[in-house]
C-alpha cells in the first residue's frame, strides 16, 4: 500500500456566534462510500471508504482539535506553517452517524467569517492521509471501485465553495439559501487529489506529492549522473597528470644519472689530469736529473774529485769547475752563458793540448825501436814537451780567461 493525501468534503449543518465575534460551525466532514478523485497526472480514480474504516476510533479521533483553514494549503500543516493557513480549528468530539462524520468547528478569523456568512464557502473538505490499498472490488451497494482507503489520518479541515460528498455534505446556515452566493476562486471545485510519495534525500525521509517526488528523484538521479561524469572526468585527469608526473620522474631520473656519470667523468678527467701532471713533473725532473748528469759529465775534467756535488745545480757544478780552474770565485755579474763559454774554451784548450800530445807520440822522431831500445828516449822527449812548455801555454790561456773580464763581455746576458 502507499500512502496518499486525499480531500473529502461535508456539509456545514448549523451555526452560531460567540460572545466574542467567533463563528462556531457544526459539519459533517466525511462520509462512507465510495468517491471519484482526479490524480496529479489528470487520471480519474474512484476509492472506496468502507464503514470499518471511516469509524474507526483511531480515524475519528484523528479529526478532533485540527486546524481549520480557508480553502486547501498548498501543503501539508505542521507546526511550521499552521498559524499561516489556520482561520479556527475543530473540537474535540467527534461523533460517526448514519454514515456521515460529524465535528464542531471554530472560526475565528474575520474575514473568514465573513465570506461563511455571505455564502462565499458553504462546504467542507478534509484534508488526510490515507494508505491506499489497490485492491479493486464492488461495494455492497453494488459500485466497482479501484481501491481501498485505510488508516484514515486527518491532516486540516478545509472551508470551500464546494464539496465532493455532495449537497448532504454541505455547510448550511439559517440564511444559506442566497441567490447571490458567489463561488470562490481560492480552491476549484474539482479540487485536485495528491497520491504522496517518500523519498529519501541526502539522508532525510520526505513525503512530497508523487508528482514533485517523481521529479526530485529525476533531478538527483540527473545530478548523480552528471556526479559520476564529472568524478569520471576527474579520474581521468588524474590518471593524465599522474603519467605526467611519473613521466617526470623518469626524466629527473635519467638528469640525475646523467649528472653523476658527468661527475664521474670529471672526476676521471681530474685524476687523468693530476696523473698527466704527475707524469710532466716526472718528465722534468728527469730532465733536470739529465741535465744535471750530462753538466757533471761535460765539466768532470775539470772539477774536483773531492767534492761532493749533492744538491748542486747547473750553475752550482760550473762555478765549482771555475773556481777549480782559475782558484777564485766567477764576477758576481757572470751569467750562466758566461760561464759556460769561459768553461766550454778551457775544455776546447785541453783538446789542443792532447791533441799536440798524440801529435808528438805520432812523430816518426820519436817512434821507438822494434826492439825497444829507445823507449826511454821517447818518454824524455814526452816529458820535455809537457814540462815547462806545456805549462806555459795552459798558464797562458789561465791568464787570459781571468782578464777577459776586465774587456767588454760579449756575452749575452
């Protein structure tokens, strides 16, 4: 079964004033049987409200002290928007005759009690919920219908121009009967029927009119399609910047390889470089250790044999052969060209004199015997040659090196 709001309408039987201006009204409010009602869609159904139901204590007790208003509100009353729609309210007896429900009603608002008076709303409507049960099925008077109201719930009670139940349901007056009542245009005669509807919204349970449930369902299903499109869309992009972002990464990581082999070069380059360097400071000292030797070596006739030549350098080795040669010490502004060349012209001048010395061993004079008998001679001779005249010349060459400074150096510098 679902639950429905239904409008029935009852007459308004008799009335009378209060003492402060109230209009106190008696009506029949419902009635058994069976009634046609107009869905939202604009079908027609008709709905069978069997005795059982209509008097039930729980259905009557359910019109006692509800608001009363000037035709249908748009919704339901509660206490949030009752003291906007309610003109009175009914008592609480509430009495089930001969078909019909009856009940009191108050009217207390003036105006409201003004259009009663003129005729302007002479009917009642009660407004209620209902489970209907579709159940279909004839009554005992013989009319088919297409459902069963049950559990009948009284929401209002509604004053109209007219009502469903027909004229026995009417309001009636002592002056009811003007030809100059007029119909009132705040609730049709055919007043539309609501079928309700729950639903459940972002986890709260209404109860709207089938109709407007229908489309807030349609609107958040709407909603919860465009929700997952939208969710997908973002998936998507995720999955895009996330391959971006990883693609990234796989680039920073090939960078950072690539730096550290660069660094590693580097370092290669480096010790490559040191190790060259070390390789050019061997080749120097090499050539310096060569160097050294071959002076040593060119310069040993004439340097003492008792020094020790640690430590000396080029210069070191020719001033010490120059000092053994000419027993002083070089001019202080004797460069090592100098040197070398005053050096280079004694070694020169000891060539000569050896070579005058083979000469004389090789003249034909001097040649000794086969047998060698005259070999003391030859030794005389050699001894001569290299007496006094040889010392002669060498102190003539000695004499003429260590003036030569006292004449402009042609030396260069």
């Amino acid at each position: 079964m679902e639950t429905a709001n239904r409008y029935d309408y009852g007459q308004l039987t008799k009335s009378e004033t209060t003492d402060e201006g109230y209009l106190k009204v008696w009506c029949k409010a419902a009635r058994v049987g069976t009634q046609l009602y107009t869905r939202g869609d604009g079908a027609q159904v008709r709905e069978y409200r069997p005795e059982e139901e209509v008097a039930k204590p729980e259905s009557l007790a359910s019109f006692g002290m509800k608001a009363v208003t000037m035709g249908h509100p748009p919704v339901l009353l509660d206490s949030g928007n009752t003291k906007v729609h309610q003109i009175g309210h009914a008592g609480s007896q509430i009495r089930f005759t001969d078909g019909f429900v009856e009940v009191a009603l108050l009217v207390t608002d003036k105006d409201a009690i003004e259009r009663i008076k003129r005729g302007d709303a002479q009917e009642v409507s009660a407004g209620y919920r209902v489970d209907f049960d579709p159940t279909p099925g004839v009554t005992p008077q013989g009319e088919s219908y297409e459902g069963v109201q049950r559990n009948i719930r009284v929401n209002h009670i509604a004053i109209v121009p007219k009502g469903r139940a027909g004229r026995d349901v009417r309001l009636i007056l002592d002056s009811c009967d003007r030809n100059d009542a007029v119909a009132w245009s705040e609730t049709p005669s055919n007043s539309p029927v609501f079928t309700m509807a729950r639903i459940t919204l972002d986890g709260l349970d209404l109860e709207l009119p089938a109709e407007t449930a229908g489309a807030v369902q349609s609107f958040v299903k709407e909603a919860e399609r465009a929700k997952v499109d939208l969710q997908s869309k973002l998936d998507s992009q995720e999955e895009q910047i996330e391959a971006v972002v990883t693609e990234n990464e796989e680039t920073l990581g090939r960078l950072d390889a690539a730096l550290e082999r660069i660094e590693e070069l580097e370092k290669q380059i480096a010790d490559s470089a040191a190790e060259v360097e070390k390789r050019d400071d061997a080749a120097q000292i090499n050539e310096a250790v060569n160097a050294r030797l071959a002076t040593l070596d060119k310069f040993a006739p004439i340097l003492p044999d008792e020094y020790k030549f640690d430590g000396e350098d080029e210069r070191g080795i020719m001033t010490l052969a120059y000092e053994n040669v000419f027993e002083q010490a070089p001019r202080e502004d004797a460069n090592n060209d100098y040197l070398l060349g005053v050096l280079d012209g004694v070694l020169a001048a000891m060539e000569d004199v050896e070579d005058d010395e083979e000469e004389i061993h090789q003249d034909s004079e001097f040649q000794p015997e086969e047998d060698g008998s005259n070999v003391a001679e030859v030794r005389a001779a050699l001894a001569a040659v290299s007496g006094d005249e040889k010392m002669d010349a060498q102190s003539s060459y000695r004499e003429q090196l260590l003036n030569g400074w006292k004449s402009n150096l042609t030396a260069s510098a």
